[in-house]
C-alpha cells in the first residue's frame, strides 16, 4: 500500500502536469527514438536502440510511481485550522533572535518542501519548532547548526 500524502491545490496541480509532460510529450519522443533507432538496422549492435530501449524502461518506471503519488495524494482542507497559529500552507515571518534576521517561510508538506521559494516542509526542524506557535511566540528550534531561537512576527494564510 502506497503511503498518503497531502498536497496543496497548487501542489497536486503541478504533479499532474509533470505526468502530463511525461505520457504526452517524453513518451511520444522515446517511441520516436526507438523507431528512429531500429530503421537503422541490425538490433544486436545497435547502440542507439539499447540506449533507447533502456530510457523508455526509466520514463514507464517513473510514470507509474507519479500515477501511484497522485492515487494516493490528497488536498489540505485548510478550513477548519485554527488561522491564529501556524500550520500547515500558513506563511510564518521569523526574527532570529540572535542576529536580528528576518525570514518567511510557507509551511508545507514534506512533498512541496523548495527551500529556494521558502517552502519548508513542516517535518523540518524549523517547521517542527513552528507548528501550533503564534504571533509574538519565542520558540527554541534545534537544528543542525544548533539552538536557535526565533520570534514569531507575522502569520498568515
């Protein structure tokens, strides 16, 4: 049984459009190339066949674990959380305490976590430190470069 996880709207979105990608346009590509590939002859020494053959194998192999992620991903229902604390899809300002620095960052699940648009995953150990924490909070937050603590300045959805 595959494990259950939860996406945003924009987060599922975006796997359905990966897999769209890989069955409509990689897979017709890959057919192409192999038919390119046998036309040239004898298959027992044909390089470009077997190079074929072995990337159609890959891009099935990973078409049918993203159909698998997408049977088992469900949307976040945001509705009924608690809007005054952080959870999961609110968009948290932080202040370290130690060097005055500020930072947003959008807690999300694990599988839409992208540091480089300051989407952290709520396993994380700053999301951990953040879950459930509201504005004006000072929490203690472990991480591998040590103790950190950060101040809770702004909250939002």
């Amino acid at each position: 049984m595959s494990q259950i996880n939860y996406y945003s709207p924009e987060g599922l979105q975006k796997l359905k459009d990966d897999l769209h990608d890989l069955v409509h346009v990689q897979r017709p590509s890959i057919s192409n190339q192999i038919a390119e590939a046998r036309d040239k002859g004898d298959l027992s020494e044909n390089a470009e066949y077997d190079a074929a053959k072995e990337a159609q194998g890959i891009l099935e192999m990973r078409i049918s674990k993203m159909e698998a992620v997408i049977a088992n991903a469900r949307l976040i229902d945001d509705t009924n959380i608690d809007k005054t604390k952080a959870f999961i899809l609110s968009t948290v300002k932080i202040r370290n305490k130690a060097n005055q620095m500020e930072i947003e960052y959008t807690l999300v699940a694990e599988s839409e976590a992208d540091i480089k648009v300051r989407k952290i995953s709520v396993d994380s150990p700053i999301g951990k430190g953040l879950l459930g924490k509201k504005v004006g909070d000072i929490v203690d937050i472990q991480t591998p470069g040590g103790l950190i603590q950060f101040e809770i300045i702004s909250l939002s959805r």
